[in-house]
C-alpha cells in the first residue's frame, strides 16, 4: 500500500497538484496540517489529515491514529507538542497509543529517524522549507512485514532520505 504524506503547503496548490499527480497510485493521501486550503477542496482531492496551527485549517481533529497493514501511524501537526523544542512530547503522545511510526509537521524540516521503537517522520515543507533550498514530502510502502519511506524533492521526485524497516 503507497501512503502520500506532506505538510505545510500553505496554500500553494501547484506543488499539491504536481506530487499528486506524481503518485496517482497511492491510496491515501494524507496533509499533516497548515494546507490552509478549505475542507471541500482538500476532500475533493481526496486528501484527508490533521489540523495545522493556522486561522484558516479546515476542521480536520488535532490528532489521528491510523493502521495501515498492521503499522500504526500517529499523525499530528506538531506545535501541541513543542516539536520545534524536542520530539519528547510527541513520543509520548505516540507511545501512549501504541504507534509505529510518529509523524509531524511545522518545524518546516524534512526529518526521517528509527528511534528503534518509534519512526520519527516528518515530510517537510511544500512550501517554505527549512534547511534547504526545495520543497519536500514523504512516500511510504507498507506491507504486513516492511515498511519502506522515502522523503523525496517535491520539484524533481528524487529521493534525499530513505528507512526501510522490517518486522
């Protein structure tokens, strides 16, 4: 199963449309907030997720827990859990339901780390990204057995940060 994942666009629609229209084959397309596009407009392109820190999120719930072939994914945009500070919170968070995998918006910086029991991911930025000088968003193939993610260049598609992990 293919799972798209990005953050912060900030209303810019062009780079949403190009990584979508990228990965037609994925099954869930999933924002981690501050999209500031409208609930109809992300729902029609078939992209659910959570709510950023911005006046304009749609009315998408702070938090989500999702399985996807036996993998628990904590979703979150981030700033409840001071993640510009540590990543000590939303560990908690995530640990507390069970999760696999963590993932996170709004510091703005594309992050993929094994903490060996929890996945730390965070796509980056489709708009204003930190650290470097393209946007970036997130690719992940799950089976039962392995879960393989890549954060890729949202202009050029190439991979800059790979983890495949197995169970």
């Amino acid at each position: 199963m293919k799972i798209l994942i990005f953050s912060d666009n900030h209303r810019n629609r062009e780079n949403v449309m190009l990584i979508l229209s990228r990965h037609q084959d994925a099954l869930h397309f999933i924002s981690l907030g501050d999209s500031e596009m409208s609930e109809v407009e992300l729902s029609n392109l078939g992209i659910y997720g959570v709510r950023g820190n911005y006046p304009f999120e749609p009315p998408f719930p702070d938090e989500l827990l999702m399985t996807f072939e036996g993998w628990r994914f904590f979703l979150a945009h981030g700033h409840k859990h001071g993640v510009k500070n540590s990543l000590t919170r939303l560990y908690a968070a995530a640990k507390e339901q069970n999760a696999d995998v963590a993932c996170f918006g709004h510091t703005h910086r594309a992050f993929l780390e094994d903490a060996s029991d929890l996945i730390f991911l965070n796509p980056g930025s489709l708009q204003s990204p930190r650290g470097i000088s393209y946007p970036t968003y997130a690719i992940v193939d799950v089976t039962e057995t392995k879960l393989q993610i890549h954060v890729r260049d949202a202009h050029s598609g190439r991979i800059i940060i790979e983890l495949i992990k197995k169970r």
